[in-house]
C-alpha cells in the first residue's frame, strides 16, 4: 500500500522530453526515401554499398532510435515508476547530439570522407552514452519483477552492445587500421540492433501497451516472463559462436542458434496477434491496424531470413536479404512505432493539458487532439509502401514508387504530429500563469 | 461515517479511465470519497489529482487490479483511517 504523499511531478516529464525525439524522427526516415529515390534500383547491387549504409542508418538510428529514445524517456516513470533523473537536460543533450551524428554519419557513409565519421563518433558514442548512463541508472532502481523493466534492460545492453560494435566499424572506416573478420562484426552489429535493441524493446514495451492502448487481454504469464530473457541469452550465444574459427560445424550451430532466436520473435508475434483478436471493443483502430501489420511483417521477415540463412549455410544462396530488411525495419519495426505514437502523442498532450488548464478551459479530447482521417491516410499510404519496398528487392525499379509512397507517408506523419502540438500549443497558452511545474 | 462511490474503469481505453476519476473527484461532496478500481495502477493521475486538491490512497489487490481512494485533501470525514495528511 503506499501512503499519499507529496508526489512531485517526477512522474511526467516535459513535454518537450519524448516530443523533441518523436518531431525529428519522420525527417530522418523522409530523409532515407529521398537517398531512396536518387540512387533508385543500383541500391539492390549490394547491401555494403555506401548508399544502403547512409540509408540503413538513416532509418534506424534517425527514425528507430530517436523515436525509441523519446518513448523511454517518457514511460519509464510510467510503467517502471522510476523517472530519468535530470530528464530535461539529458534529453536536450541527447538529441542535440543524435541528430548531427547521425546527419554526419550517413554523410560519411555517401562521400566515404572519414572527417565526418569521426565526428559522427564523437557525436553517436556521446549521446549514446548520456543516454545509456541516464536511462540505466533509472533501470537498475526500478522493480525487478516488472517484465518490462526486464525487457527494456535487456534492450539497452543490446544498445550498448550495439553502439560498441558499431564504433568499432566506424573507426575502422575513418581510420582504415586492419580488423579481422569486419563482415562478422558487421553482422553482429546489425543482429544486436535489430533483434536487440529494437525486438527486446518491442517485446518489452508490449506487454504494457498493447493490453493498456489496444484492450486486449494481458500477455500470458510464460512468456512475460521468458522471451525477452530467451532472446538476449540466444543472443549472447549466436556471438559467442562468431568469434569461434569459421567451420562448417559452427555455422550449423549458429545457424540452430539462429533459428531458436527467431522461434521465440515469432512467438511474440504470434501471441500479439491472438491477444489482438481477442479484444474487447471490436471497431479498428489505426494503432491496431499499425500492429497487426507490423506483427505479420515480422512473421514474413523471420520466414525470409531463415530460408536466406539455411541456404546460405548450404551453399547456394545470394547472402543478399533485401526483402527480410525490408519487412523487418520498415514492415516491422516502423510500424509499431508508428502505430505508438499515434496513441502517446496524443495521450500526452491530452495529459499535460489536463494538468495546465485545470478547469480554466475546456481540454480536446484525443480525436480532436488527433482526427482519424489523418492518421488513416498515412496509415494507407505506409501499408502500400512496405509491399513494394519488399517487392523491389525482387523487381529494383519498384524502388521508385515504394520510395515516392515512403516518403509521403513520413510527410504525413511529420505533418500530423505538428498539428497535435500546435493544438498543445494553442491551448497551453490559455493556462494560468501561475504554475510552471508542468509544461 | 464516510460514503464511498464505486469508480469501476476496466477495459476503457486511455485517457478515459483518468478522465473519468477527475470528473468524479471533482463531483465529490462534503464526507465523500472514491473509490477507482483499475487494471493498473495509474500513475499519472496522481500529480492531476494532488494539482486538483485531492489526495489518494492506492493499493494492489492483484497485479491487474488496484483500488484507489480518493478525497478532497482536509475532507477529515471522508479521509479513510483517519488519514489527514
């Protein structure tokens, strides 16, 4: 039982917190449809093309990240009941460096000069690191036996796991020294990132929002309490089985290991979409709409990625896996996080006006906050993009429309998240001047 | 003896489970108190409710329901226990 006290508004950050990450996120992923449509289909020629590397980056450390660092920032006094000491300071520090590190960073990756490189180091280790310091300090005091603090742990090691590697490779494009084996540490890199930091982090955050937002039943117990920890074990032993000496024996318990790990990211899917259909109000919804087809992306994409490996350990396959990439950054990972901010957004601003306004005028509920038909329009506009994205690695000159349809729908998002914070904006000048605690 | 209104928001969608306890508390009448019963504990209602004049006592009967008393802060006959702080 915990007794009234004089609880400080620890518990909601400022609005600028999470709204600062999410307001920049949609410029970086329109950003990659731009680089999308000048290099066109020469994109599919290989996947460490300086092009695909500028656009990888783009999207998953300008979009998923800035996205993903905004909504941690803002749940963690929610849902783990243990704020970000210094929230205000670390999120300014944090976004003022992504947002060069990751313009430097692709920039680097395009002209293959190494000053930016090395800046974007500075700039990526940096914020990175005031993040994971911030946010892993709040981590370790919140509850342990809240699944999502479990989750959202896990994720952050696989962050720095990834951030690690990651510098790692930078330095040795800007710095040319010799690294053994720089394929295998890309690839750890982007299986860290992906499955880590962005799989654990949806798992995670999941089993708070999809049953708080999408009134769907909890989670089941087993697996609250099991995928997250499955997935970052397999993790760490997929690793440990790159660093032995390449054989075939190896790659076939890489491969097993592999496939465990995508067993345990398809049983998440699974169960959202069962919990999904077992809802209690029966009209859709964007966010739902956002999830479930970001569920069966992730589906396809595990689908694709297995057959990719498993060919490629027998002998006769491509290596090239544009689709699975695809449907598991943009099919997958853009879409929940899409489908999420159509609810915090609006969520928040409702809350952080309830808390100015305080009678003196009348707060818009969320619909008005943020009308349906906007959000509907982007929400079509992304469900035809993702498919022939996915396609165009089969057919290249799909590229155009795929990334034409892409960037207007980032337009889109950009466009109405503004507009939510222009009615914040508008109403929060009506409040009375008197108390600035929240803003 | 204080009376209590039952506060039932299970199931509704977020923001309406807040909304909903504000109105309540604010319709709240000398002696009375609230009594929100939610499928979690609701965290960002009680800086609105403490901003509004309310004070409230939150307890965990299982993991996916928690009841929450709420009451107009100085309201002695509606406070549960006695509690006046």
């Amino acid at each position: 039982m915990s007794l009234p006290s004089g609880l400080s508004f620890a518990q909601a950050p400022p609005i600028t917190v999470p709204f600062r990450f999410f307001l920049s996120a949609p410029l970086f992923a329109l950003l990659a449809a731009l680089l999308a449509l000048w290099f066109g289909p020469s994109l599919m020629d290989s996947r460490w093309q300086p092009s695909v590397l500028a656009l990888t980056h783009l999207m998953t450390l300008g979009f998923l990240t800035m996205a993903m660092v905004g909504a941690m920032m803002q749940m963690l006094p929610v849902i783990a009941g243990s704020p970000v000491a210094h929230a205000v300071g670390v999120a300014r520090t944090v976004h003022l460096l992504l947002v060069p590190g990751v313009l430097f960073l692709a920039g680097g990756f395009l002209w293959g000069w190494p000053w930016p490189m090395r800046l974007a180091m500075a700039l990526l280790g940096g914020g990175l690191l005031v993040f994971a310091i911030a946010v892993g300090v709040s981590l370790m005091r919140a509850a342990s036996d809240n699944p999502t603090v479990i989750g959202m742990r896990f994720a952050l090691a696989a962050l720095a796991a990834t951030a690690t590697l990651g510098l790692i490779l930078v330095s040795n494009f800007s710095w040319k020294w010799w690294l053994v084996g720089w394929m295998r540490v890309t690839n750890l890199h982007l299986t860290w990132g992906l499955l880590g930091w962005v799989g654990l982090l949806v798992i995670g955050v999941s089993y708070q929002v999809v049953p708080m937002f999408q009134l769907t039943p909890a989670y089941p117990k087993l697996l609250t309490r099991w995928l997250a920890r499955a997935l970052f074990a397999l993790l760490l032993l997929w690793s440990a089985l790159w660093l032995l000496p390449e054989a075939k024996a190896q790659e076939q318990a890489a491969l097993a290991v592999g496939l465990a790990a995508v067993a345990v990211l398809a049983a998440f899917a699974l169960a959202t979409l069962r919990l999904q259909s077992q809802r209690r109000r029966k009209q859709s919804d964007v966010t739902l709409l956002f999830w479930r087809f970001g569920m069966a992306s992730l589906l396809l994409a595990l689908v694709l990625g297995v057959a990719g490996q498993a060919m490629r350990v027998a002998g006769n396959a491509p290596g090239e896996n544009f689709m699975a990439a695809f449907l598991f950054i943009a099919g997958f990972a853009v879409s929940v996080v899409n489908g999420m901010l159509y609810k915090i957004v609006p969520f928040l601003i409702w809350f952080h006006l309830q808390s100015l306004l305080m009678g003196v005028a009348k707060v818009p509920n969320m619909r008005q906050i943020m009308p349906e038909p906007g959000m509907r329009r982007q929400m079509w506009l992304h469900f035809l993009a993702v498919p022939l994205l996915s396609l165009s690695a089969l057919w290249p000159p799909l590229i155009y429309p795929a990334a034409l349809l892409f960037g207007a729908s980032m337009v889109l998002l950009e466009f109405n998240l503004m507009s939510a914070f222009r009615v914040y904006r508008k109403h929060a000048k009506l409040a009375p001047k008197t108390d600035p605690q929240i803003t | 003896m204080s009376r209590e209104h039952i506060l039932d928001v299970r199931g509704l969608e977020p923001p309406e489970p807040l909304e909903r306890a504000l109105d309540a508390a604010a319709a709240l009448q000398p002696g009375e108190r609230l009594r929100m019963i939610h499928s979690r504990e609701p965290c960002l209602l009680y800086p609105l409710l403490a901003k509004r004049g309310f004070q409230h006592l939150a307890e965990a009967k299982a993991e996916d329901h928690h009841e929450i008393l709420i009451w107009r802060r100085g309201d002695a006959e509606a406070a549960p226990f006695g509690l006046t702080q």
